[in-house]
C-alpha cells in the first residue's frame, strides 16, 4: 500500500494531469520514465498471480484507485498496457468486481 501512494499515485497523477497542473516537461518526463519502472515492477509481481498477494486485499484496492487515470494514459498512447499483460489482466479482473463497478 506504500509503494501504491509513495510511487504509483504521483507518477500517474503528474503523468496524466501534469500539463494541466502547469507542472514543467522536465518533470511531466521523470514521472513518465518512473510509471515505467513501476508498471514494470507491477508485471514482476503479478507472474503467475491474480492480486498482489495471496487474495484480493487492501493492496490492490490502493492502486485500483489510480486506474482511471492509468486507463487515460493508455487510451491517449503515453503508456502501453499491451506492454504489461499481468497489470492488464489484472486492471480487468479488479474493475470487473461488483465493488469496484459501485465505487464508479
């Protein structure tokens, strides 16, 4: 849940709305260049799981909250899901629960 709100949350949030924030190019790119090593991090960590632990838990539930966003930066071409099939797949599985679909 640290990892999720020290690293995974400021680099989706300054990658996605950096530009609007009026946030520098300089620091829009090292916030890119760091979801990379996050969601490359993410893939690692899901081979052969479907959450980020054992079960559904509070971990994954701290970065779902960031998957709107994540979901805009795939959709505008800055970052490429197809790139981590384990974040995607997992991403699916997670938005597809009764809760999450309530929570939106």
């Amino acid at each position: 849940m640290a990892s999720a709100d020290d690293n995974f949350f400021p680099t989706v949030f300054v990658a996605s709305i950096g530009r609007e924030r009026g946030f520098s190019e300089e620091r829009i790119a090292e916030a890119s260049e760091k979801l990379e090593v996050s969601l490359a991090a993410l893939e690692d960590r899901l081979k052969g799981r479907e959450y980020l632990v054992d079960g559904f838990s509070l971990a994954d539930i701290a970065y779902a909250g960031n998957f709107v966003r994540l979901r805009e930066l795939s959709e505008s071409g800055e970052v490429s899901l197809g790139d981590y099939p384990n974040v995607a797949a997992w991403m699916e599985r997670i938005e597809a629960r009764e809760s999450f679909k309530a929570a939106g």
